[in-house]
C-alpha cells in the first residue's frame, strides 16, 4: 500500500518470535500476554526505523528503500544471532493449548485451530478498519493520491507512518504464533521473506483482502502439495507469480490504478 | 546516474589508477582473493550497465552468474569438456537464459521487472538443488581435475588465471563502456531519462531494453565462469538471491552509472568481506557490511566515484 | 580516452612480464608448523564445533608438548562462515602460508570444497565436523581422512538397533529431498532392511524452504508404523520435532533422529526429549572420556564438549604422533604411516585409519536423550542403550565407491 518494498517484514516476524521468547525466558511473559505486547514493541521498532530512516527516503527511487531494508535484514539478523545463539532458542508449547482434537477422524492440535481462528479475526479487522471505516478510508486516499489528500489538510505522513507501523506490528504477531510452533532463530525470516512477496504480488499490491486470500490459499497450496506433489512445491509459487505478473501485474485482486 | 566521467581526463585517470591496482592486485592480496575481485567487479559493471544506464534492476542477475558457473564446471568436471568450449556454452547458456528472462521480464516495469528476475532467479535455484546430480546441490560441484589451458597457456597457477581473467575483464569493461558512449547508449540514456519521450520518438524501447539485458546477463554469465574457475568450484552460493542483492549493494557502493564506480564498489565489497571475519569484528561481519550499506543508502547516494565526480572544479567567472 | 590505453598499457607489460615468475619457495622443513582449524565460530555449527573445536585442538597440542620435531606447534582457527567458497580461498591461504594439516570443517560442503584443494596442495585436511559419506566415496583422495561420523554410520548405528527389536521393524520416514536426507534414506532403508525392518513409506520435502511438516507428520502416524524417522538436520528436526510433540506422534511412535549432537540439545532440550540418535563419543560414557571432559570444562566455562571437539582433539594427537614417528610433515609420508594403522585413544575405541578410502573406524554409540527429569548433571543429556563395533558401524570396504588412486 504505500510502496516499500520492505525486505525486512521477514525480520520483523523474526523480532516478534524472539520479543516473545526473550519475555517468556527473562521476565515469565506467558504467550498471551506476549501476543499483544510484541506486536507493540516490534511495531514502535518500525515506526522508528520509519521515522529515523525510511522518511528520508520516500521521494528518491523506490530503489533505495528496497536496498535499505535488505540493509537491515543484514543488521538485525546478525545482531539477534549475537544475543541468542543461531542454533534456536527454546518456545514451549502453550498452555491450555497443549492438546489435540479429532477433526474428521484426524488429531488436531488445539494450538493449530487457534491460530487459524486468531489469525482469520486479525485479517478481518485489519480489512475492516481499512475497507470500511474513516481512518481506512484515508490511509487508501493518502497512498493513491497524497497531493489531493494533502491539499485537504490531511496529514499524509502521520498516517503513513501509522499504516507502516500496523504492518510491521502484525509481522511481529505472526512472528509470536509461529514461535510455539518453528524452532525460533535468527533466520526463520529469511525463509519466509520471498515467499511472502509472491504472495503479495499475487494477491495484488495494495489489496488487503487480495492478500489476505492468497495468503490462505497458497498456505493451504503448499500444505496439501507437500503431500502430491512435493517436487514442485517450491516452484509453484514462483512459476505463478510469473503468470499473474504477466496476465494481470496489479494481482488477481489488485487495483489496476497501482500498477506502475 | 551519469556517463560524464567517461571520455574526460577525470575519467581517464581513474581508469589508469584501476588498471596500476589491477595488474599488481595477485602481490597484494591472496591471487584467488584477486581473482574474485576481477570476476565481482565484471559482473557488477555488467549489472551497472542494466541498472545505471538503462534503468532497469533486476533482482535475479545471480542466475547468470551462478547459471553459467554451473554450466562451465560441470561441463568440465562431469564431461571433460576442454576449457575454452566449456566457457563457451556457459557463456552461450548466459546470453540464451537472458533472451528468455527479458522477453517475459521487459514487458513490466520498475518494482514488477525485479520481481519477476527474482522469481525466475529463485525457479532455477530450486532446479539446482533437485538436479542434485548434476549440481552436487548442497555440495556444489569440485574442479579437482585442474582448469586446462588457454591457447597453450597453462591456468593451473592461479596468478596466470588471475591475469587471464583481468584481460577478460578490461576487454568487457571496455566493451560496455563503448556500447555506453555509442548512439546505442544515447537511447539507452534517453530511455532511461523519460520513457513516453523516447516512445513518441519512435524508439522501439523493449527491444533496446531487451538488447541491453541480453548483453548484461552475458557479461554476468562470463564473470560467474571466472569466478568458477578462479576458484575451482561452483555452487548454490552463486544462484541464491542473497548474491543478486550483494552486487546491487556492491553497485550502489562504489556509483551506480559510472562503470568505475561499481568495480571499486566490487572490490571493496570483496575485501571487507574476506578480512572482517579475522578481525575482532569478526562475528560481526554482517552487521558491519550491513551498517556500511544502510549508511551508503541514506547518506553516500552516489556511491564513492559518484561522490568524486560530484567534486566539480570551480566554474571559471 | 586517448589516455586509457597509452601509459598504462606500457607499464602493463612491465608488470606483466615480471609477475610470471614463481613465487619462491617457502622452506618446508623449518619454522612453527601450522595446524588449520577450519570451522564454523559463529553460524550454526559454532556450539558443535566452532571455538570449542579450536580450544580442543589447543589442548591436544599443549598436551602433546607444545613441540614436535623441535619445532613449535601453532594452532589456527579459521571461520569459515558455511560457504565453501570462502572455505576453499582460505584453506588455500592457509596451506600457502605454511599449515601442515586442515582439521574440523563441520560442514559437509565445506569439507568437500577443502577436500579438494587438499588434493592440489599435497597437504593433509581431517574432516571430523562433515557429514558426507562422499568423503571417502566419489570424492575420496589421497589426503583426505574422514574421521567422526558420516551418514552410513548413523544409519547402521540407530536404523540397526531399533529394527533389531521387536516394536521397531515398520518405519515411516520424513526426508528432506536433497543429498544428504536422500542419502540418509537410502542408507537407512538398508539397515533396518538387514534387521527384519521395513520402511513402510517415506516423504521427501521441499528443501529448503519447508517450515511446516503438519501433512508429512499426519500422513506418518496414519501409516501404522512403529518407527518414526526423521532424516533431517539443523533447523528442519527442529520444526518436525516440535510438530511431531505437538501432535502427539511421539506418544505411539519412537522417535529416531538421523542427526543430532549435545550441542543441539543444550540448546532444545524440551524439544528432543525422548529420541533416540548416535553419536560417535559422549563426554559421560566412561572414566577416561570424563577425565578429558572435566579439562575441556575448566577450559570451557563448564560446557562440555561434543563428539565433534574430542574428534578434534583425538584426530591432532593422532597427527602429531605420526609426524614425529616419520620424522616429518610430508603429507605423502604421514599418509603412507597412517594408512591402515590401529590405535585407541580416549575418542577412539578400536581405531583404525583405513587406507581402502581413509575413513578412520572406531566404536559408535546409540543413544537416548533424556528428559530434564533424569538429567543428574548439567549436559548429560544421553543414555548410551548399545555401543556398535567399528567393523559394523561404518560402510564395509568391499562396498566402497572409493576409486583409490594411491
């Protein structure tokens, strides 16, 4: 939505397992409290890498933000591999969460479904908020054609600012449910960083709900492909990445207007 | 982004300085360490002419250079295949690799454009790693057999390969920087410069950014098999994304659009990243190259030649 | 432009000219000699091996008198951060400048990578830290030694004692579908095969790049089997363990994990509670092994070493008492005096440095991960349940691959 290409969402989900880890390991922070006081941390982190150094780099080449970001990654992965180790650092599972259930003939753990829920009302708020109430309203305005919002004396750097700082802090609340599940390390952003491109170049840049989509059904894609056809699970993301970029660059429910 | 060092006695100067570092590099550094200096540097001056002049970053340019390093050593490992035809159909895998990217990447523009080089660049990651018998896939593939030789000159010593690899290199410079200065260039720039304009001129602009992405994937593709050679080996180092953004940064480093600036920026690059590790900042090495980028990013724009060039003599009143 | 080609290109030929000449040639018989400890210091792989493996080293030469052939013995440690590149520039380096011997490369893509410039340097490289069986197979040579572990062992240790017993014959395994999980499968397949065993199914998943192995984990408990294998590494086990705990696989089937060390568990230890793995040494399993691991611990800040560490520290006695029974550092001559000698040491129990493929042999042992429950002290994290012989635990020679050119 507001045209950065951040390589460092990866690292912001990274941030989020180890605010979780590090509260759990230091200060006895239990994984629900943690799931709302990462995303906090990791997205004031943001807004400051926002306000310090990617503000400085709005008017130039998109280039730049691109390359400053991947910067980043650099920066962050090193430095939580010098706190913590690169082997992993220890996330139990979640208390009151720690059984399964038997959906269709199959056990389910209790934790999986729980975070499917959390995360399907995460994703309807945040398209709530942006679809349908004021703020949102603005936010889209701001990012499709600031001059004009501008000229209404809408600050448009306040909200982008805010709107970055929202994503950021979502990156770390996935960061915080994963962390039960995946060995929490340095890298873990690194695995996820392309993947999570594709899918918003899929899902259509600046559509939330585009996103939301593919994100579902590629995870879901993946999951299943796993299992028929694990030769090309890594390839599929790509190859239709390729297509979707070709056939229709805004994304399958992209806004054609946002394509450059 | 600008060719005005070349042609000027400014840029001569420089050129002459790179050429004296050049040919006495193998008595300052470990030779195999210079070797991939010259091969960085080719390839980053390949990606220069892509980025800086015609405007266009790929995010993927690793796979012609990882790409035609697996071509050249496996060739040559696993079908003892003479040294000068191995580069060759490397070279050749390069130029058609980058004639298929660019029909499907050019028809794109800004941010969607890296993002298909990327994810072309990632399919034949993959493809490396699953034709693990060809690849070796986590293991690469080893030069144990020795590199051959190049009309009668043996390469085995790795300063006679040093100094054929920089011959190599001046001759692609050299190359670009006459394609740059020629009308071809000039359309390139214009291109670059405003698009809608050149259009209306009546350029055909995709098949000049075509022509100068097919050219720059093969310059990237022959110095990756230098860089191969140099060093005996290939692998998944080469085809990974995380080299795709080490040459942008090495771009960025050194200018963007000056020739000279990346190949500075190349061997910067190369030498912090092979002596940092035995310093005491030696764990630290990431967080290091990484401050160093996000400075260049924010304050150092031009790069360290486009920092030079910016010194402008006073103007005569 | 005029410029470009005039002035430089006379002193190109200058320099030219003058730089073909050989470099000199360094004296090999005076001087420290080098020993190259080429690892991993701050990656994955820095607990495994990593600074403990140099301080092992450090010890081994300490304690063998600092000294061999009067000249004094100098120790090296070298990162090579997991990319063979920069491993083979720097092992060339290292040889160049005068090491005699490259020791650890716990990796095996580096360990192959150094395994090749060994081969042009005429020098000597014991891999203690790689996994690879190619070491001493495709990619044997004369001056390679592969001295710890390697897949066919792991194999042959944990695949074997599970499938001897009764509840452990039907396997399903998750393999990750790149070398070293196709070559653990494959290894694995036969010697539960030689036991009785079967392996019912196995998934091979995208490497790298999978995170979430919730499909490959279902689909292994519905297949019925007793076993359990999990034939990955590093951050992969990782994720299947904690999968495989969180859906309760673990309460029906035994776990057997390919390939894990302490260090691993120091780190996890929640997560790799209950399987079963093999190692080549552990600093509890004897008198002689705890009285080495007590020094290390002084050394250590208290940390006890892993396999890995006391390979290192084995493998440089080992050298050194070559050397000096040779007389020299001549890699050709310590090779042709290691070549199928036996020895025992600490590390080692029944050793032998094969010379069919230059694999060193010795005793292996399976062993299960405790639960914090009835760990006694820190770090004693295994449970030796059977020690395998050398003449089982590793690849016979009459099935080697190696094509042995010396």
């Amino acid at each position: 939505m507001l045209r950065i290409v951040n390589f460092a969402h990866g690292a912001m989900f990274m941030l989020g397992a180890f605010v979780a880890y590090y509260g759990l390991a230091a200060l006895h922070l239990p994984f629900y409290a943690a799931l709302l006081v990462a995303p906090i941390v990791v997205g004031a982190f943001g807004l400051l890498i926002e306000v310090l150094f990617l503000r400085r780099l709005y008017g130039l080449d998109p280039l730049y933000g691109l390359l400053f970001t991947f910067a980043l990654v650099l920066i962050l992965e090193d430095a939580v591999r010098l706190a913590f180790g690169a082997l992993g650092s220890p996330y139990p599972p979640v208390l009151g969460l720690d059984f399964t259930v038997n959906l269709f003939a199959a056990p389910f753990p209790a934790y999986r479904l729980f975070v499917i829920a959390f995360a399907i009302v995460v994703c309807l708020a945040a398209w709530y908020v942006l679809e349908r109430t004021p703020v949102g309203a603005r936010i889209r305005a701001a990012t499709e054609a600031p001059v004009i919002v501008r000229a209404l004396g809408i600050d448009t750097q306040r909200l982008v600012s805010i709107t970055f700082a929202v994503g950021i802090a979502l990156a770390g609340l996935a960061g915080v449910l994963a962390a039960p599940n995946q060995n929490v390390e340095p890298a873990m952003g690194d695995r996820i960083i392309i993947n999570t491109f594709a899918i918003v170049v899929i899902g259509g840049l600046g559509s939330i709900g585009g996103s939301v989509l593919t994100g579902f059904a590629l995870g879901l894609l993946q999951t299943l492909g796993a299992v028929w056809f694990p030769a090309f699970n890594d390839t599929i993301i790509f190859m239709l990445m390729i297509v979707v970029l070709l056939i229709r660059p805004s994304g399958l429910f992209g806004n054609p207007a946002s394509a450059k | 982004m600008t060719t005005a060092l070349l042609g000027t006695r400014r840029g001569a100067i420089v050129a002459a300085v790179l050429l004296l570092v050049a040919l006495v590099l193998p008595k300052l550094v470990y030779p195999v360490l210079a070797i991939d200096i010259v091969a960085y540097a080719l390839f980053a001056v390949a990606f220069d002419l892509l980025l800086g002049f015609t405007g266009l970053l790929s995010f993927g340019h690793a796979m012609f250079w990882g790409g035609a390093a697996y071509v050249s050593t496996i060739l040559i490992a696993k079908l003892q295949v003479a040294f000068p035809l191995a580069v060759l159909a490397a070279v050749a895998y390069a130029a058609v690799l980058a004639l298929i990217v660019g029909a499907i990447a050019i028809r794109r523009q800004g941010i969607y454009f890296a993002m298909i080089t990327l994810a072309i660049a990632q399919l034949q990651y993959f493809f490396a790693y699953q034709l693990g018998q060809w690849t070796g896939g986590e293991n690469g593939v080893q030069l144990i057999r020795g590199r051959g030789t190049l009309f009668g000159l043996p390469l085995e010593d790795d300063v006679a390969f040093y100094y054929a690899a920089l011959g190599l290199a001046v001759l692609g410079t050299y190359v670009v920087v006459r394609v740059v200065r020629s009308p071809f260039g000039a359309v390139l720039g214009a291109m670059r410069e405003n698009e809608q304009r050149a259009i209306a001129l009546g350029f055909r602009v995709d098949r000049y950014k075509l022509a100068a992405f097919i050219f720059s994937g093969t310059l990237a593709g022959v110095a990756g098999v230098l860089f191969a050679i140099g060093n005996r080996q290939s692998g998944l180092d080469g085809v990974d994304w995380h080299t795709s953004g080490q040459v942008v940064m090495m771009s960025i480093l050194g200018g963007i659009g000056t020739i000279f600036g990346p190949i500075v920026g190349a061997g910067l690059f190369t030498s912090l990243e092979h002596f940092i590790p035995s310093t005491a900042l030696g764990d630290k090495t990431n967080i290091v190259m990484g401050t160093i980028f996000a400075l260049c990013v924010l304050l150092f724009r031009r790069g360290i030649i486009g920092e030079l060039l910016a010194i402008r003599p006073k103007p005569k009143s | 432009m005029r410029y470009f080609r005039s002035l430089p290109a006379a002193l190109a030929i200058a320099l030219l000219s003058s730089s073909f000449t050989a470099p000199p040639a360094r004296a090999a018989d005076s001087g420290p000699i080098k020993i190259a400890v080429i690892t991993d210091m701050s990656g994955v792989y820095a607990a495994l091996a990593g600074p403990g493996a140099v301080e092992a080293t450090k010890m081994a030469v300490e304690d063998f008198g600092g000294k061999v052939l009067g000249r004094p013995v100098e120790v090296v440690g070298i990162d090579h951060r997991n990319n063979p590149n920069e491993a083979s520039v720097k092992a060339r380096e290292a040889y160049d400048s005068g090491a005699d011997l490259a020791l650890d490369m716990t990796n095996s893509a580096v360990a192959l990578a150094v395994a090749g410039v060994a081969l042009q340097k005429h020098k000597l490289a014991i891999v203690t830290g790689g996994a690879s069986s190619a070491l001493t197979g495709a990619s044997c040579n004369r001056y390679t030694y592969h001295y710890a572990y390697d897949t066919y062992a792991l194999a042959a240790s944990t695949g074997a004692n599970i499938a001897a017993q009764s509840n452990g014959k039907t396997w399903y395994a998750i393999v990750p579908n790149y070398a070293f999980g196709q070559q653990m499968l494959t290894d694995f397949t036969a010697a539960i095969e030689r036991k009785g065993g079967k392996m019912m199914g196995s998934d091979l998943y995208p490497f790298p790049g999978t995170t979430d192995f919730s499909s490959l984990v279902l689909k292994a408990k519905n297949s019925g089997a007793q076993v359990l294998g999990l034939f990955n590494a590093g951050a992969d086990t990782v994720n299947s363990m904690k999968q495989v705990k969180q859906f309760g696989v673990d309460k029906n089937m035994k776990i057997a994990v390919g390939l894990l060390f302490l260090s691993d568990v120091d780190a996890l230890p929640d997560v790799f509670a209950g399987s079963r793995i093999t190692t080549s040494w552990y600093w509890n399993e004897d008198a002689a092994a705890r009285k080495w691991a007590d020094k290390y611990a002084k050394r250590m800040h208290g940390l006890r070493p892993t396999d890995i560490q006391a390979a290192d520290y084995s493998a440089t006695t080992q050298w050194l008492n070559a050397v000096k029974a040779v007389g020299t550092t001549e890699a050709d001559k310590v090779q042709g005096y290691l070549d199928n000698r036996q020895f025992n040491d600490f590390y080692a129990k029944g050793g032998e440095w094969r010379g069919r493929d230059h694999r060193v042999i010795h005793e292996m042992y399976v062993v299960d991960v405790l639960p914090k429950e009835q760990v006694k002290e820190p770090h004693a994290w295994f449970k030796i349940v059977q020690t395998i012989p050398p003449g089982r635990a590793f690849r016979p020679e009459s099935q080697s691959t190696c094509k042995k050119d010396w």
